[in-house]
C-alpha cells in the first residue's frame, strides 16, 4: 500500500481591510438633534393643522434666513402662553378648546 496520508496544512487568507468603514444600515449615528429627548405627539384638528401652516408662513416669509417649521411654532407659543399667564391660558382653552 501506499504510504501514510498527511493533510495539507490550511492557509487562510489575510484579512481584507475595507478601504472605507462601511456600515450596515444607511441610518446616522450622529444625528443634529434640537433636543434629546423623544419627539412628543399631538393631536391637531384639520382646522387646527391649517392654522398652524398659515402662521408657519407668515412667520418664515418675516424670518426667511431661518427656517421655520410647525415644531417651531408650537415651541415659541409655549413661551408665549409662559409669559401670557396661567390665566390668560385657561380663558384660552376655555374659549378654544
């Protein structure tokens, strides 16, 4: 017979190092948050969201080097009803609302 078998010894290749870090989602890690805290949801009626919108645009076209949103309005109307009183705030939601 023949002689005894012997197996190869394995080579294996070297690590192929990526040219750039790829990544396996297309989401950021390093987001450009206003805040950290989670985004809070409220509920608008139509004629509400439709209130909101005029007054986005009519609030960017004084302020066009700033971009306004939606977020932006209700955030300054929370300073607004902070400096207005609680008061004034409850004829307010009394009448709205």
């Amino acid at each position: 017979m023949a002689g005894k078998l012997e197996r190869p010894q394995v080579q294996r290749p070297a690590a192929a190092k990526p040219e750039q870090e790829s990544r396996l989602t297309n989401v950021r890690t390093k987001r450009n948050r206003t805040t950290s805290e989670t985004p809070k949801t409220i509920r608008l009626t139509a004629d509400e969201k439709l209130m909101c919108a005029k007054l986005t645009g009519a609030v960017q076209d004084l302020a066009p080097s700033k971009t306004i949103t939606d977020s932006t309005i209700l955030r300054a109307a929370l300073y607004l009803a902070n400096q207005a009183g609680p008061e004034k705030l409850v004829k307010m939601v009394k009448e709205y609302l």
